[in-house]
C-alpha cells in the first residue's frame, strides 16, 4: 500500500518535536510509523511482552528513531516520554502511537507541553485512495475506510472484522484503561448505536433502552469517543437563526456498521469532512470545528465547517439526485459567504444554483478533501 497521508507531516515534525499519532484501532497507525522508520529496529509495541520489558528497563534500540505503540496503556507514560526526551536533548526523534486520544489518557505527572506534536490519523477516504469511479466509491461507502475490510474487496470478510473489531475495542481496549463494570451492557450499546446514525443522540432513551442511569451511558460514550470508535457533532447555534443548542449527533469511525444507506453515507460524507477539519487543524493550526445545523422549526442541515465560529462551509449529503434541500437554501441565505454544497452518492447532476449552491456528485466533491 502507498504511504498514508499524514507521513509527510510527521517526518517534517520529527525534526522539531515528538509526534504523537492517535486514531481508531487498525487504521494504520502502526504501518505509518514503519513506513516513516523505515524497518522494526527502533519499534516497540507495549501490548507485546518482550517489548514492554525492554521499555520498563529502557533496554531501548540503537535506533535512529524510535516508536513507541500503544504504550499510553502504561500509566506513568507520559513521565517515562518526558524523562527519555529531556535526557536525550531531543537529539533522537521519538514517534508515538496509539488507539486512543493521547492528549487525553495523561494519568497526571510532568506536563510534556511544547515537546511534542499531535495528529490524528483516519481510514482511508476518496481522496487518499484517488477514487474518481462510482463503483469504487460504492465500494468504500460499503465496505468501510479501514484497510483491511477495504482492501479485501469482502462485504463477508468486513463483516466479520467489524464484529471482531467490537469485541477487541470493548473486551480489550476499553477494558484496560477505562474502569467500566458493565462491559456486557456496554457492548448492547455498541450495537444499538449504529441504528441511530443521522438523529440527535438522546441518551435518556437510551438510558431507558439499556436500564442504567443518565451518567453511566453518558461515560460509556464518552469512552467511546476517547478510543476513536464514535464522535460526536454539536449543533451550529446562533441566535438570529433560531438554532437548537444542546442535542449532539454521532457517527462512527466504521460506516460500514450502518444498516441503512442513507444513512450510512452520511456517515461516510460525516468521516471525511471531520478528516479533513482535523488535518487542517493539526498541520496548520486553523481554528476549525464541525458541527451540524437544526433550528425549533425543524430545519436541518447535515454539516456545517465553522472557522473562528462563523459558518465558512455548508454541506448536504443525499443518497440520490434531486432538488435543493429548502434548509441548505435558507442557510444559504443567512450566511452567503459560506461555502454550500449539495452531494449526492448516485447521480451524475453538476451544476450552480442561482443562489450560488453547488450540487455535485459525492465522489467529485470528496476527492478535493485529503
């Protein structure tokens, strides 16, 4: 496989700092960071025993970089990285991976501000692979952004990985390093969220669902989020527009778990554009954030791209062709500066409305993302 899309910025922030790589478990984290080594000699992996003995002993390679995965498992880690950067003078590039948010599993000690970079890594997307077909982007919106599924060319094979890939996140992932009592519970969420793609998530009901209280589901999802395996959009709320405040909506890492198309390729249009805010955000350092857009009378618009809060990009995901969505044309109106776009996962309509609203198929748009 060619080289992922975030090793041009690592090998250029290795020169300055640490770099820290966080994403979903089996993204290519770990096939990034050999593609930037170059071999395994400077690779160590705390989930292996031999690994993990050599780092507690720092009996570490002679290596001119050195990789250090999963080892945010070890509570004293952020010590250990500090201690081994300091004492070194940063002269050794160190480079970090790990299925969960590194900025977040700190388990207190020495702050490592200003030593490191931090970027986030996501499954593949149209512009990655180069996708300009329909087959090939049906494909993806099937099988799924991560390699191996995709890659497989298997709707059997992936099914099989997402349900393997659940019961590792949950029965190993989560389970050691989130104190959580209830996996079994926790494991019916897992499955009850996907049917819930494209709605405003009501953890009251699933409360109700899952007979556990407000707080625990709400830390279930949360924990959820820390390990990259859902995120959650917040509503666009400004006060001329009448916008609601408070309701979140979710989506998944895997769109391939979503049952229905519609609204699994809203998930996949939902991947992509958060892909491509946190790349901007992590290698440029731009003041952006994805949200979505409903107001009190029921108006909704898929996504809105904010930069420094104003809206700066307006999206629409259909599954098929047809007329502009009256919601995206009244945001339109209201922010005319921004950005607006109406995609479509089947259809072949490319045109500019009067209003100065770009209907396009998914695919086309897509592949001018990262």
């Amino acid at each position: 496989m060619k080289s992922r899309y975030l090793v041009p910025q690592v090998e250029k922030d290795l020169k300055r700092k640490m770099v820290f790589v966080g994403g979903p478990r089996q993204v290519g984290k770990t096939t990034l960071a050999l593609q930037v080594a170059g071999n395994r000699r400077g690779y160590l992996n705390w989930d292996v025993p031999e690994h993990r003995e050599r780092i507690l002993k720092r009996e570490l390679p002679a290596a001119p970089l050195l990789v250090f995965d999963e080892i945010h498992k070890y509570r004293s880690w952020r010590n250990y990285l500090k201690g081994l950067y300091d004492a070194g003078g940063g002269e050794t590039p160190i480079l970090v991976t790990g299925s969960a948010r590194l900025d977040y599993y700190r388990f207190g000690g020495d702050s490592l501000q200003g030593r490191y970079h931090y970027l986030r890594l996501h499954p593949l997307s149209v512009a990655e692979l180069g996708m300009s077909g329909a087959g090939d982007f049906l494909d993806l919106l099937r099988l799924g952004g991560f390699p191996e599924p995709f890659l497989d060319r298997s709707e059997v094979e992936a099914r099989r990985w997402s349900r393997e890939y659940r019961t590792r996140l949950i029965r190993e992932d989560l389970a050691g390093i989130e104190r959580i009592q209830d996996l079994g519970n926790l494991e019916l969420l897992t499955l009850r969220l996907p049917d819930l793609v494209g709605s405003p998530l009501s953890i009251n009901a699933l409360r109700e669902d899952l007979g556990a209280s407000h707080r625990t589901v709400s830390r279930w999802i949360e924990a959820l989020e820390r390990l990259y395996a859902v995120f959650r959009l917040p509503p666009f709320g400004a006060p001329r527009i009448r916008a609601v405040r408070k309701e979140q909506k979710h989506y998944h890492f895997d769109w391939s778990l979503i049952p229905q198309e519609p609204q699994r390729f809203e998930n996949l249009v939902a991947s992509h554009l958060l892909k491509w805010v946190h790349f901007q955000v992590d290698t440029l350092g731009r003041d952006l954030e994805l949200r979505y857009f409903r107001d009190v009378d029921g108006r909704e618009v898929d996504f809105v791209v904010t930069e420094g809060r104003k809206p700066v990009l307006l999206v629409e995901a259909k599954s098929s062709d047809g007329p502009v969505d009256p919601s995206l044309r009244y945001l339109k109106r209201r922010f005319p500066d921004a950005e607006a776009f109406q995609i479509h996962a089947r259809g072949t309509r490319d045109a500019m409305t009067p209003e100065g609203i770009r209907l396009q198929p998914a695919v086309e748009y897509l592949r001018g993302l990262v």
